[in-house]
C-alpha cells in the first residue's frame, strides 16, 4: 500500500490543510493500492510562497548546478526504474513491458536532454543596437493527467528546472504516485528549497485555484480540452503564460503506394498504445479504397490476437482503462459506433475473453467509418481504431484535415519525398512517415483544439522563457 499523509512543500513534508485523502485504485484488480492527500487552497498558498521566495536564488544559480541536478535526476530514475515502472503499472494499469521504456525510459532521457541542452544554450545575444537576454519566467503552476503520469510531469519540471523557474505541481487523482516518489527523488538530489513543491488534490480546487493565482506566472496544463478552456478562463485575468497540451483525433494516411500489410501491421500498436489511453495515438487510419479488403483482414485478424490481460505478464499488450468511469466512457463510444452503423471489424461490446476482474473493454476496429460519426469525430481515449477510405490524395488530405484536433498524424509512401509533402499540408503538430519513431528532442504538442505552445527539447525550454531587449 502507497500510503501518501503529507504533501512535499519548501523543502519539507508537511500536512496538507485540507480533509481527507484520495484513493488511488489499481484498474487490474479494482483494489485500493494507495492514498494521498487532498490538497487545499492554503496549501497551494503556502508553496506559491515558498516557489516565490526560491526564486529570487533559484533564478540566478549557475547552469553548471542546473546540468549537475538533470543528470543527477537522469540517474535516479534509473536507480528507481523499476519501482517506478511498478507504481505507475498499478495505478494507470500500462503493461509493465511499455511502463519500463515509456513511463521511466521516456523521462529519464528527457532529463538528460535538457542537461545537454543547457551546455551550449544561448541566454544573449545582440541585434544591432540591443542586447536580447532570456530570463526564466517565475513562478509556474503545473497540472498533469494520469495516461504518461510521469512523462507529462517531467516535460515541464525538466525544462523548468533547466530554466531557472520555481514552480508547484498537481498531479492527477487517478495516479499521482510517481509523482510523490518524484518528490523523494528532487529532495535527494539536492534541489533547493523551494524550487519544486507538491500539492495533489481535485482539478477543480486546487487546479483552479493555482490557474487564478495572481503570484503564479506561468500555468502549463496537460489534460482534456474542457479542462484547458477552464484553466485558460482562471489564468486569464492575472495575464499568466498558459500552455496547453490537449486531446487528439490523429489521422493515419497510406498514399495509394503504400505496402498495405505494413501498414495494416503498425496501425494497431500506433492506435492501441497504452491501451489507447494516448493524447498523440493514430486513431483514425485512412487508406485508398482499393486496400481496404487487404488491410481490414489483416487488422481484424491481429486485433483479435491482440493480447489483453494483466498488466504485471510480460506478453500482456493492452491492460485495463485506468478507471470505471473511463471504461463506460470507452464501451459507450463502441456501443454509438454500432449504432451509427459502422462495420464492426474486431472487438466489440463486453469484457475480453477469460477476463472477469478490471476495468477492461475489448480492443476494436470499425471500418467503412464515415465523418458524420461520433467515433470519427471524438476522442475515444481507448483501443478503438475507426477506418475510413478515400479515392483521390486531395480526398485523402481532407479526411485527414477533418478534426477539430491537430496533435499527431502518420503517413505511409514508397516514396519518401511524397509522404513529407502529405505530412507539410496536414494541420498537425507532429506527422510520423513511415513509421518514424517519436523523438524527445523534437518540439510536441497541438495545432486547433489540441494546445497552445511546445514541449521537449529547445523549443520546450524556450517556453519558460521571458525575453528582455536592452537598447545600447
Ligand atoms: P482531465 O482534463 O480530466 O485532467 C487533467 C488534469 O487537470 C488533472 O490533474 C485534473 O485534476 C485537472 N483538472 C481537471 N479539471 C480542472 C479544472 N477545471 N481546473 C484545473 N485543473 C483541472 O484529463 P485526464 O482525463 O486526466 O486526461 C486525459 C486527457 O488528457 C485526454 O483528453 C488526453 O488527450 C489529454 N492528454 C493530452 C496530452 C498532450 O500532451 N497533448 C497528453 C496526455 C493527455
């Protein structure tokens, strides 16, 4: 048992001022795993305090001290892999397989890149008469979801640290334990004082409250779009920094040259990633008219294959939806794609196969998907993968361009020059062609609906950044 009494504030762990505590539940076995705070507004009060007064220090510390944290942070990670691989298997229920590369793997070499970053980062330069420096923003409110609990915390904490900003963290209530062991980590580390500070509790208490508060300056959100809208409303009138990584309905386009059985073989892992509980999964697949017979036999025939079970077996592939609530959520969108008469593939309604306990739905593939369906349109956030085909590129091009979402994209040619050319006119933050493998140095996040701003690499530090021209 996880039992979490105190939050982690100006260096110390305290006891919240807030009642009682969230339970956080295991969605393999519906068991109560561990326990955490419910975090007040006074609570979030006292760490802007202390964020505010490590500020004035924190902001002028040497970049040496700042490489020497993120390496040393890198290492931890490493030291406590396995530990932390196993607290967010059983908080978000990810195969344990996935949780070691993408739940630990993923953060740990983040936090070496911005150490790397920071070697030869230029803070000055000079235009003509002037002198353009960078200095870290402030203050910065962080609120993060439970899918990549620790990966989407480390996006922000990594570059911030890297910038010189104090900053206080919420994680999510589904799975907020990584963030506590992250707590442990900075202290050992030697973070000063201040710099990182650690309030969980509700999104509409305590997230609101650090999206309001006049001594924060900058509030990066990850989470639903209607959770971002909120969050952009509180921090409006103090005129805060927001940036907002949000949902996604990303298109996978195969050009007419595509290898279909290539294609039909990627898109159920780029779909069913974390179960499908992925901001940046491939989720609608588009494909000439003349592949669909080839391509939809090949993912029917691998998704009915596709192994479901317990996240702790090393063969497992999908677990469980983190939750009940985003299980009925899952099994509804399966439920109105039948209703509105998509071709149901694989999959389908109902537990999985010899599976009793958790809150599991079966992996599932519509096809002859069309625009005017729930199950096109939404963000399902589950293993549900529609298919739809088109006739012409241009057709192709607009298929893809239909969301009101712009967070990732995939396309698939012979050719390579014409798949970067598709990839340039999707409106999209990030395309993949032929599969190219997701890149912790390259700037992430949405066009539309799915965010404002960048995270990882330079353009994620850039972020925490305020730019001052001194004229000569
Ligand atoms: P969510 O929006 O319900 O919660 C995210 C966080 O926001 C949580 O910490 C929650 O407590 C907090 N929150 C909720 N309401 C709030 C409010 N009114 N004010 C302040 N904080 C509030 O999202 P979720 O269900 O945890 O995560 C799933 C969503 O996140 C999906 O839509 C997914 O696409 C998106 N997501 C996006 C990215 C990305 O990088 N673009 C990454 C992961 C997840």
């Amino acid at each position: 048992m996880h039992a979490r009494e105190q939050l982690y504030i100006d260096g110390k762990w305290i006891d919240s001022l807030g009642k009682g505590s969230i339970d956080v539940i295991n969605p393999a076995t519906e068991e109560i795993i561990g326990r955490v705070p419910v975090g007040s507004t006074k609570d979030v009060d006292k760490a802007v305090v202390a964020a505010k007064s490590a500020f004035d220090s924190w902001s002028k510390s040497s970049v040496e001290e700042r490489i020497e944290l993120l390496n040393a942070l890198s290492n931890a990670f490493k030291e406590r892999g396995e530990e932390l691989a196993q607290t967010i298997t059983s908080e978000v229920g990810t195969p344990i397989g996935y949780s070691r590369v993408a739940m630990v793997g993923t953060p740990r070499v983040v936090s070496r890149s911005y150490a790397k970053i920071l070697e030869d980062y230029v803070w000055e330069k000079e235009i003509r008469n002037s002198i353009i420096c960078k200095e870290p923003i402030g203050v910065c409110a962080f609120i993060t979801p439970w899918n990549f609990p620790l990966h989407q915390i480390i996006g922000k904490v990594a570059p911030a640290i890297a910038a010189g900003c104090t900053m206080i963290l919420k994680p999510s209530k589904e799975a907020p334990l990584s963030a506590f062991i992250l707590a442990e980590i900075l202290d050992e580390i030697g973070l000063p004082a201040g710099v990182f500070n650690l309030v969980s509790g509700h999104g509409s208490e305590v997230g609101d409250y650090m999206s309001s508060h006049p001594d924060v300056d900058m509030v990066s959100f990850t989470g639903s779009t209607g959770a971002g809208v909120s969050v952009s409303q509180s921090a409006a009138p103090t005129i805060k920094r927001v940036t907002l990584e949000l949902g996604g309905k990303s298109a996978n386009v195969a050009l007419e040259d595509a290898d279909p059985v290539l294609v039909a073989k990627k898109a159920i892992g780029a779909c069913h990633q974390n179960s499908g509980q992925t901001c940046s999964a491939l989720t609608r697949l588009i494909i000439p008219e003349s592949m669909n017979k080839q391509v939809c036999d090949i993912i029917a025939e691998k998704n009915d294959s596709y192994l479901v079970g317990n996240p702790l077996d090393e063969e497992t592939r999908c677990g469980p939806m983190v939750s009940l609530r985003q299980q009925l959520s899952v099994t509804e969108y399966i439920q109105s794609g039948i209703d509105e008469g998509a071709n149901l593939i694989s999959g389908g309604l109902g537990m999985p196969d010899g599976i009793e306990k958790g809150f599991y739905v079966k992996p599932t593939i519509f096809a002859n998907v069309t625009p005017e369906m729930k199950i096109w349109k939404e963000e399902i956030f589950g293993p549900v993968l529609v298919i739809t085909t088109y006739n012409t590129e241009s057709e192709a091009l607009k298929l893809a361009n239909d969301s009101i979402y712009g967070l990732s994209g995939g396309v698939w040619s012979k050719d390579p020059d014409r798949a970067v050319n598709f990839a340039k006119k999707m409106r999209t933050g990030q395309v993949s062609v032929n599969g190219g493998s997701f890149n912790v140095s390259a700037p992430f996040g949405g066009y539309k609906l799915s965010g404002n701003g960048r995270e990882l690499g330079t353009h994620g530090l850039d972020e925490f950044l305020e730019i001052k021209s001194i004229q000569l």
